[in-house]
C-alpha cells in the first residue's frame, strides 16, 4: 500500500472509556462543569443561535449549576457525619429489627438456595450477628470498621449481587437501581430488596459462598462455617445504613441518584459515541480505546460516523463477560481498508496474569507491493490496558516490541496504570516505566522528561461504596493520598520514525462546551464526560526515511 498522500502526519488519540461501573457514588463527580468555565451567561451569544436556544442553554447552565451546589452539599453533610458520628448514631439493631433478620432466614429457607444451606447455619448465624453487631453504631463501629472490610463480610456480597441474571440490580446506594419511589420509602424498599435477592429463579443469594480464610485471613473459623447467611445479614445492614447515612444529607437523595445513573450508567454508551464522533470529525488516523465493552463496540459498529472513517479492530480474545476490552479504530483513508492482522503475541513472552481482552495488536499485511523502495514501513498498532498497579505495563510493551519493532513502525496506546512514585515497590512509577521503555528504542509522546509528564486521572472514592478503606472526605478528594491523579495514559513509538509536534499534544476531561478541554482541579467523570481516564491526543508526523 502506499504512503498517503496527505503530508505523513498520523493523529493518535487514546482514550480509556471507563468499563460500566454500577454505582454511581463510588466516587466523586462533578456534576456541572461548566461552573468552572471561563465563558459567563452572557457571553452566551451568536448570530447563528437563536433566541430558543440561547434560553435554553442558559436554563441548563442554571440547573446544572443548582444541582451542583446540591450534590457538594450532601457530600459534605456527609463528611460531617462521619467526623461526628458518635454524637448522633443510631446501632444496627435500629435500623435491621429482629424481625428483619428472621425475614431474611424466612427467605433463605424457602428459597431452598442448596440442600446445604441449613437452618441450624441460618441460626446460629443470626445468633452471631446479633451478638457481634447488632450493637454496634452504624457508622464508627460497622460501617468504618476495618475488620469487616478485611473479612470481606459486606464488599464480597456486595459484588456478587449487584445485578442478577436479567440485569435488574440490587435496590440500594451501590448499584444503579434508581425507581424513586421505592428508595424513598423504607417498607417498599424492604419489600424489594427481599424479592430481588431471593428470587425463586433469578434471586442472587444463591451466588454466595464460603468465605475463605486463607485468601482473607482476618476471618474466623467460626465465620467462615456461618459466612454465607452472615454475609446476607451484613448485607443488609450495609445497605440500610448507606440509604439512612446519605437519607440523613439529603432528603431527595433519590433523585439525585437517578440524574447520575441516566448520565453515567444509562447513557453512557451513547455519550462515549457521541466524544468519539466528536474526535473524528476534528481529524484522527488512529483511536485507541481500553475498556470497552460489548455494548460499547456494538455502539461503535452502529455509528456512521466511526463506521464510515474507521475500521473498528479488536483481537480474537475479546471478552463480552469481563467487558473491559482494548481495540483499534484505524482510518479507512489514511490506510488501505481491511488490510489488517491481528497480531498473536507469544503468550511465553507476556508477564503472568494479562486478562483477556486487555491487549490488542493489529499490523497491516505485509504485501509483494512493499518491495517496492517507495513503500513505507507497514504500522504496527497496539491498545493496552494495564493492571491496577501496572506491574505488567512493561514486560507487555517490551513483548509488543519485539514481535513487531524490527518489522513495523510502532504505535502504542496504553493506560499503563502507571503512578508518580512506586510505593515501595509496590506500583509502577512513571519514571520506571520511562526509563524501562527508552532502553527499547521507544519513544514517550508526552516527552522525554517524566517529571513533566501530565496527570491524566482525578478521582477519589467515596464513602458510599464497600471499600471504605480506600474512602476520602469529600473536602479533601484532591488532597488525599488516596486520589488517582496520576499520569497514567500515554503513547510509545517507534524512536526515530516519528517526529512528535508537542504543542499539538493535549488532554480531555470536559465535553460540556463546543470545544474540547482540559479543567485542572475537577474530578471526572462528570455529567457530560463518563469517564475517570483524560481522551489523550497526539500529533506525529512519520518519517519514511527511517
């Protein structure tokens, strides 16, 4: 195939779009960023807009604003009853009654979940719960409680019923469950959560398990025997407390989990498509995108935008359970359409533990045509998404590398998951990765100084999810060592044959406004950007001579 006629320069943008995530709590928002834009209402004005739509921008300027104001206030009534909690707590046994308790006995023994799910295990693991929690201050004492986060007895059942079989999800603050009328109202809502885990052919409790104290070692022999009911039990009070605490900040908490849940959970797939039609309209050869998902793909095939400029790549072991998938858009114009193979990189050669899906490779095909002096170097092109740690990162681009560096020039997307420093060892620091990579004869298009690569993330988890451990006061989800702002995407190329034009790289964190931007000091995702990863851009231009 020939070199394109177009001058040589090649537009990369990468973008992890975030896999579903179901709780749209988990962590902070920014709910309105357009609060932080330099552009006021009344520079609202053009001579192309009419008077309608002028309103109505300012009207969605206005509430966004309002419901911002409304969701920093819960948050921070919140934090307030977290740092007071002793002086105004109510115990479990206030908030899960007894007869509760037997409600749930009641539903596990008719729901004849297993023949080994016994009564005498139901009862003895009631007698537990209520010598060992019922007593407790709902906040200081269970929800805070290390040792219950440790023995995993409220986050591993939250996990596993989250949603059932039929896509329903679990009613309570962690899931994307958000029918009003059922979350404003403590019997109805009761009710619900009885049918919905105890489903006689999709009901969730079946799900549970044994805990198992060689992998949690801070549970008892004497829990693990009685895990499965005791997690059922520790499950509700989990879920009580959440809807009490943030009932407490905010008496239409409901309806503000329903604007979020629409926003990042229902549309989601839609708005990701909507930036993606966005970028390709600005000019890209290459998308590369990490956490994709079915729905997301199908989303991208049914586009006309993307499907008309791109061919959309992913490799053989896309995987529509896990849904966190790396794939390729390539440029129909720019290459030769369906020119493509995906790329089998040595399993022998990869670090232990990649996940399926988490890395795509495509190279174009070698043709006879290539013979020819005036063809350029086939590309090779590859979309990574790393571990939580990135203790992967390199050994895979060093894979990456060696199967297609000497044959192809290399382009390599990634969210490397990689942090400012290593925390004894125990991440991927930035400056490891680049010192790692520079040995390989890549290049890094942020530049050759890691101290001045660019934060990409910016989020902080909440209190309103299973892993309080990792949990920040909302007045410090910018301080805290325990925020992701860490400058994990990046792009490696070939060193040599691709000159990078600096000033053209750039990231993306809001698509509220007409153009793209970059807002320091914002959490993300937000309404109009449902992702917790910057869209990253760059600009190369190929050198054939190479």
């Amino acid at each position: 195939m020939s070199s394109p006629s177009s001058a040589k320069l090649v537009r990369v943008s990468s973008w992890n779009v975030a896999a579903i995530n179901d709780n749209p709590f988990e962590y902070y928002v920014t709910i309105d960023s357009s609060n932080k834009s330099d552009v006021n209402d009344d520079d609202i004005s053009d001579e192309n807009i009419n008077d309608d739509d002028v309103d109505a921008l300012r009207r969605r300027r206005i509430e966004g604003r309002r419901n911002q104001k409304n969701y920093e206030k819960t948050m921070e009534k919140i934090d307030e009853k977290l740092i007071k909690a002793r002086e105004h707590e109510v115990r479990v046994k206030d908030i899960l009654s007894k007869e509760m308790l037997l409600d749930v006995k009641r539903e596990i023994m008719n729901m004849k979940i297993d023949d080994s799910w016994t009564e005498l295990e139901c009862d003895s693991a009631m007698e537990f719960f209520e010598k060992h929690f019922a007593e407790r201050k709902i906040l200081s004492d269970f929800l805070l409680d290390g040792d219950i986060g440790a023995k995993r007895l409220c986050s591993m059942p939250d996990r596993l019923t989250t949603k059932s079989e039929k896509g329903k999800c679990r009613p309570c603050v962690t899931t994307s469950y958000a029918d009003v009328s059922v979350l404003s109202d403590d019997a109805k809502w009761w009710r619900a959560w009885l049918a919905y885990a105890f489903d006689e052919k999709d009901g969730v409790a079946k799900r549970l398990k044994f805990l198992d104290n060689k992998k949690y070692p801070a549970i008892t022999d004497e829990e693990v025997k009685i895990s499965r009911p005791l997690q059922m039990f520790c499950l509700a009070a989990f879920d009580k407390s959440l809807i009490r605490l943030i009932g407490e900040a905010d008496a239409n908490w409901a309806e503000t989990k329903k604007m979020l849940v629409d926003a990042l959970v229902e549309r989601k797939v839609n708005a990701t498509i909507d930036i993606l039609e966005r970028v390709a309209k600005e000019g890209r050869e290459i998308i590369c995108l990490q956490e994709v998902s079915e729905q997301m793909r199908d989303g991208i095939a049914k586009s006309a935008v993307l499907t008309e400029k791109f061919d959309c790549l992913s490799g053989p072991d896309f995987d529509a359970t896990r849904n966190q998938n790396s794939i390729v858009l390539a440029s129909k114009t720019f290459f030769e359409s369906g020119v493509w193979e995906v790329v089998s990189v040595n399993k022998t050669k990869l670090p232990a533990g990649v996940a399926s899906g988490d890395l795509c490779v495509v190279r174009e095909v070698s043709l006879e045509e290539k013979k020819d002096k005036d063809r350029r170097k086939p590309f090779a092109i590859a979309s990574f998404h790393g571990d939580t740690n990135g203790l992967q990162t390199v050994d895979v681009v060093k894979a990456v590398n060696n199967e297609c560096g000497d044959s192809s020039a290399l382009i390599f997307a990634l969210d490397a998951n990689c942090h400012h420093d290593d925390n004894k060892g125990k991440r991927l620091s930035v400056e490891t990765m680049y010192g790692s990579l520079a040995a390989e004869n890549l290049q890094n298009c942020w530049g050759d100084e890691h101290a001045l690569c660019p934060t990409t993330t910016c989020n902080a988890r909440s209190f309103l999810q299973p892993q309080l451990n990792k949990a920040v006061f909302y007045k410090e989800k910018l301080t805290s060592k325990l925020v992701d702002r860490h400058p994990k995407d990046h792009l490696f190329v070939s060193s040599g044959q691709f000159k990078v034009n600096t000033e053209m790289s750039k990231r993306v964190n809001d698509a509220s406004e007409d153009a793209f931007r970059w807002v320091d000091d914002m959490p993300f995702p937000t309404l109009s950007f449902p992702s917790d990863h910057a869209l990253v851009s760059f600009e190369l231009e190929y050198n054939d001579a190479s």
